[in-house]
C-alpha cells in the first residue's frame, strides 16, 4: 500500500470495495479476473513411491520447462471458478478469455461486471488487437471494467481463486501445458461441484477507519488551495 496519503489509490480502493458490496444480479453478475505464471518442472530422477510408515522421496535436482500462465476468473457470489492455461499472456490471450466469459459463461447478461488490476493488457483496447472493430465493439459494450488499484492487488478477489487453485492443485511439480491443463480441469470441475461463496468483509466503512493514513487531508488541501491563491492575487 501507499506510504502516504493517496487519493489515486483510494479512489480506485473504494469503486471496488462499492462493487462487491452489490448483491447478486445474473443480468450484472460480477466476476474477477486474475493471471498467474506457472513454471513447468519435471523430475530429474524419479521420485522413490511412498510406502507404508515412509513418504514419498523427490530429489532437490528438477529440470526447467519454462513458464505459463493460468488466467483465473471467480465470481464472488458464487464462488464459481473458470480458468484457462496458456503458453504466453497476451493482450489476445486476455481478449479471448473475456470474449469466452461474454460469450459462453453469461451469454444472457446485460452487462457484466469484471474487476481486475491494471496490466497493461487488462482493457478494450486489446479487443481491437484480436477481433475486427465491430466485434471488439460488441465485447466492450457486455463489460463494465473496474480496476483495483495500483499496489492494491489483494482487492482483487481473483486472487483468491488463484490462492485456492495452487494450494489444491498446483504446489507440486507439473512437467508440461498438456499435464497441467488435463490436471486443473479436473481440479476445476471437481471444486465447481461445490463451490463456496466468498464472504468479502472488507468495505469503505472498515477501509476508512483501519486505512485512515491512505486518506488526504482535505483541509490542508483546502489550506494549500488558499495559500496558491493568496499568491497569485498578491502577483496582480
């Protein structure tokens, strides 16, 4: 978080905490979106079986595949998780995602809500990287975009589905996309069957009393303001 007083960040801080506090709406329903780069090891000696009274035994040494990225979508008021492994993290691997949340996840939304950080690739723009205008036009039209603020990644709820995808499946080595795509959409499918809702406490009521630093001074502000003016009526 910010060091000091910090009007950007507190402005972005409240838009989000005001968006998780809506209830649910399937016209508008809310999801959050977060990316995660996963490194592929493989095993350089293979692991000795676990046995009874012993456990498994894997060797420090582990051979380097590069890396990917997991995009990972949740909707709060469900606690439903969606997520995709790709082998780079574009601005068209992003409008994909977002075509396939408007398209096939909530086709009969008016309007859905998505919040997420500020990457570069993270707005309508890339739509128009990957699709001609006038469906880049339609995509843009189905969201609602509200950004977490800079440094204030952990209001984005994503990451908690990203916290829970790699505490259940991926803290362990994955050797390869093919493994690890076939290993979280078991993972996916299996936690989809009953997901829990995430119970957000957070709020602008808690966030002004427990983050009052982030919060300017408005009346030094104001005393700012009138010292500028008093300046410049003075240079007349």
């Amino acid at each position: 978080m910010p060091p000091q007083a910090d009007a950007e960040f507190v402005a972005a801080m409240e838009d989000v905490l005001d968006v998780y506090q809506q209830p649910y709406d399937e016209k508008y329903p809310l999801w959050c979106m977060d990316e995660k780069p996963f490194q592929l090891l493989d095993e350089s000696r293979r692991p000795l079986p676990m046995r009874p009274g012993d456990i498994t035994k894997i060797d420090d040494e582990y051979i380097r595949n590069g890396t990917v990225s997991v995009f990972c979508f949740i909707q709060p008021h469900t606690g439903k998780i969606i997520h995709a492994v790709e082998p780079t993290r574009t601005a068209i691997d992003w409008s994909e995602k977002v075509k396939f949340l408007v398209d096939e996840v909530n086709p009969d939304a008016e309007k859905i809500i998505l919040v997420m950080d500020n990457l570069n690739t993270h707005n309508t723009a890339s739509l128009y990287k990957a699709f001609p205008p006038e469906e880049a036009r339609r995509i843009a039209r189905k969201i609602e975009i509200h950004y977490t603020p800079k440094h204030g990644s952990w209001l984005d709820i994503a990451e908690i589905g990203i916290n829970i995808m790699t505490r259940e499946c991926l803290n362990r080595r994955i050797p390869d996309i093919e493994t690890l795509r076939a290993e979280l959409k078991a993972w996916n499918e299996a936690y989809n069957s009953a997901p829990t809702e995430i119970n957000w406490q957070f709020s602008n009521e808690t966030s002004r009393i427990k983050l009052k630093s982030l919060y300017p001074d408005i009346d030094r502000n104001q005393e700012l303001r009138d010292q500028l003016r008093q300046k410049k009526s003075q240079i007349k």
